[in-house]
C-alpha cells in the first residue's frame, strides 16, 4: 500500500530527459507511485523502450507509462508534446524539466557562440517555453507542480563548465519567480541540484577512476551518486508531502557542497 502522503495515483507526470539517466529513474518512481508518466527525449525507440519497461514493471498495479518523443530546442515540437500528452491522458498535473544539453567541455574563452545559444535555449528557454504551455491549466486547477532539475554547477564557478553552470544558476531564479508568481494559484514549483551522478550525461567528470576518486576525495559521502538517488526528492515535490514547498533549490551531492 503506497502511503497517502506519497501517493500519485491519478495524476499525469510530463517528464523530459526520461529515456535514461536521472529522468528514467524518476519516472520509474513516479510510475512505482501511482503516476502516469510522459516519457521524452529526442530518440522514440529509446522512449519507447522505457514506456515498455515501466508498464511491464507496474501491469496489474496503478501507473504506468506513454512514450512521446520531441526535441525540446524546438518551440513547436514542445508545443506538439504537450497537446499529445493532453488528447492521450487528458491532462498535465506534474512537469519535471530534467532534459539538458552541454556541448562544450572547455574554457569560456574558447566557448562558441554557437554552443552557447544552444545551451541557453535548451536548459533555460526550453524550461521556460514549457512551463508556460502547463500553467494555464495548472492555475484553473488551482493545483499543479513543476519541477526543474538544475545543478550544484549552478551554485558556483567551474573552469570547464562555465556556460551550463551559467544555464543552471539562471534556471535556479526561474524556479523562484515561477514559485512567486504561481503560488497564489496554488501552483509549486522546485528544483533539484544533483551533484556527480552516475549518469551518461556526466561522464567525462567519472568515467577515469583516478579522476573520480579525486574528485569525491573531500565529499562527505566519499562517493559518486546513483540515479535513483536523486528519484525520492522528486516523488516528495511532486506528492502531498511537499504540498507546503515552494521556491526552493534541493542539493542532492552527498554533501560535496558543503566540502572545503
């Protein structure tokens, strides 16, 4: 019996960046939960994959999963993903913006235009094109969460990943201005900061075992973190146990934060 306080029964969970990583295990447990969940990324046979495995992992139980591939850099296909999600489930209650984009390991000074516009118009325009195609609903519901995954990148500098710390710090202050805006309409909206994570999409920073022990050597934990262990603070913002939480950034680093 799923406990009430964590129960998703019932609503719909609109995830980007689902197909692996930390967006699949969030989905995963939103799905574990009760939820039916909107898994997305570019590649349809990935998404697919996912949706397969989900509903095969929750047959006879609630939750469950559709698979609706898009490319969120595109304004259009955005707007495709969500009437999609609409005509099939009928409604959007949770968004979790997780996709995100880093075409560019290096130096700022070496940094191209054109690597900087994408990551801008991925991991900031795209949060913001999408957060606006569900709060109108959400605000006639008066009841909706939104959920956007930025970084402990976005906390402080870094002399290789500058432009997406710089993409991350501003969606930290999307959070809080959508939270401002929004609350009054009932409508909460959080972010999560992961530190490393065993993820594809950091795997320059872990893949050299001499460069991840030195990298996790002051961390409190000692230790690179899991997908799955970034998953429960999702259910949390997304459930009635985080129903008084609003405007806040959770860092999820095994304490790597708060390490000299």
């Amino acid at each position: 019996m799923i406990s009430d306080l964590f129960d998703l029964s019932g609503k719909v969970a609109l995830i980007t960046g689902s197909s692996k990583g930390i967006g699949k295990a969030m989905a995963e447990a939103m799905a574990q939960h009760g939820a039916q969940v909107v898994i997305c990324s570019r590649k349809a046979d990935a998404c697919e994959a996912v949706a397969a495995s989900i509903n095969a992992a929750q047959a006879g139980r609630p939750g469950g999963a559709i698979a609706i591939p898009a490319n969120i850099s595109n304004r259009e296909e955005l707007t495709r993903l969500l009437d999609e999600t609409r005509a099939r489930l009928g409604k959007i209650d949770i968004l979790v913006c997780n996709a995100a984009v880093n075409p560019h390991y290096g130096s700022m000074s070496e940094l191209p235009d054109s690597a900087f516009e994408k990551i801008l118009r991925v991991n900031i325009m795209a949060n913001h094109w999408l957060a606006q195609g569900v709060l109108p609903e959400m605000k006639a519901r008066r009841d909706g969460v939104i959920i956007i995954v930025s970084s402990i990148g976005g906390l402080k500098g870094h002399d290789r990943l500058g432009a997406y710390c710089i993409s991350k710090a501003a969606d930290l202050q999307l959070v809080r201005n959508l939270a401002f805006e929004n609350g009054p309409s009932n409508v909460r909206v959080n972010a999560i900061s992961p530190g490393l994570i065993r993820t594809d999409f950091a795997r320059a920073l872990w893949e050299d075992p001499e460069n991840l022990a030195k990298r996790t050597a002051s961390d409190p934990l000692r230790r690179i973190g899991e997908p799955e262990e970034i998953a429960g603070i999702a259910v949390y913002l997304a459930s009635r146990a985080g129903s008084f939480t609003t405007g806040q950034n959770f860092v999820i680093d095994g304490g790597a934060t708060i390490a000299t």
